[in-house]
C-alpha cells in the first residue's frame, strides 16, 4: 500500500516569520499603545530605528493586514499608522510576553 505525502501546515510558523523581525513586535506595541501614530513620532519612540528599517517593518506589517496606513490629503500632507483588528488581537497577546521580559 503506498502512503499519500500529506503536506502540513503549521500556522505558527507564519506567526513566527512576521514576528522575528527585529522590530516587528516593537512597532506593534508602540502603534498600540498610542492608537494611532504617526512615522517621525514612532521613529522618536523607537530609539536606534533607522528610517529604512522603520520603512521596511511597516510595509511588511501592512501587506500582513497587521497595521492601517492612513495618509491625509492636507495642505502638509500626513500619515497615521493604526493597528487592524488582527494587529489589535497580537498587540494584546504580546503584552504579556513583554511583561514577562521586563
């Protein structure tokens, strides 16, 4: 008798490949603990990010459907970062997690 492959998926894996970012969760936490926040004022917070990096990590937190971007069409033009309601759930999952660490 010849067994079927059967592919597995582990969901924790993806889990852990947007999370292992090196400021993947810092960006989460920070977004969530103000809300709403704009880039400079993240970048502030988050002392050593450079801005590519910052760039980079909320890109990829975005097309994760883990953060909004909202740009506002004004006379100076802005933007606000916002977690989703999936970013929300992981912000509040990881709040132990720091805790812990501290």
């Amino acid at each position: 008798m010849r067994k079927e492959s059967i592919a597995l998926f582990c969901p924790l894996q993806g889990v852990i490949e947007i999370v292992s970012k090196k400021w993947s969760l810092l960006v989460i936490n920070e977004i969530g603990n103000h809300k709403s926040i704009r880039f400079n004022e993240l970048r502030r917070e988050l002392r050593g990010v450079t801005a590519k990096s910052l760039t980079t990590t909320l890109n990829e937190l975005q097309s994760n459907r883990l953060i909004h971007r909202k740009d506002f069409d004004e006379k100076l033009p802005r933007t606000e970062y916002s977690l989703t309601d999936e970013g929300a759930r992981l912000y509040h999952l990881i709040i132990p997690l720091l805790q812990w660490a501290a």
